[in-house]
C-alpha cells in the first residue's frame, strides 16, 4: 500500500487550483483539508448574504486560509451583485483591513 504524504495547503494552492467551493447544502463555503474542512457558514437575509462564522481546523491556522476564503467570499458577492452583513469577527477584521470591499456591507 503507497504511503502518502500530507499535503501543504496555503493560499498560493488554494487560489491556483480554486479549491474554495460554495456548499449550498451546508449553506458554507468551505476547502477540504485532507479530509477536514475549513469554512465560511453563510445564511440568506432578505437577498443579503449573511456571513456568520469562519473556521480553520487548529492545524492549518496561520497559513492564511481563512484570509483566502473570506477574500472569496467577497469576490463573489461582488461579482454577483450581492450586499453583504458581516457578525463573523474574523470577516469584520479581514474588511477593515481591506477598505476595498466596505460598498459590499450593509450598515446594521
């Protein structure tokens, strides 16, 4: 039986081979991780798009997963034309950091 090694994931492997995939089911966007996932949980509001929770299995943190995923996230909401609520902290800091996307967030 081959022995296979476990797979660095970052985010240059993550945006070059567009791993990040909307689960409409799980209602997340998510990136399998070896067999775990790393997640952005979503629900709809009145056509807005919720971003509730983002979570990186304990072993792949600091290797910019997250960030890579929320930045996703983003682009999809602007490439479909969507308004974004932000209650996930972690999205909340990645648009503070990144002003580009503040026309995205509807003000609560």
């Amino acid at each position: 039986m081959a022995k296979f090694e476990k797979i660095e994931f970052n985010t240059r492997f993550i945006m070059e081979y567009n791993n990040v995939v909307n689960n409409k089911e799980r209602s997340r966007f998510e990136v399998s991780l070896n067999g775990e996932y790393a997640f952005v949980e979503y629900r709809w509001h009145k056509g807005d798009l919720a971003i509730m929770h983002t979570e990186v299995p304990k072993e792949y943190e600091g290797k910019g997963i997250a960030a890579t995923m929320v930045k996703h996230v983003l682009e999809y909401a602007k490439k479909e034309g969507l308004k974004i609520l932000v209650y996930c902290p972690y999205t909340a800091m990645y648009i503070k950091r990144h002003p580009e996307y503040n026309e995205l967030v509807v003000k609560l």
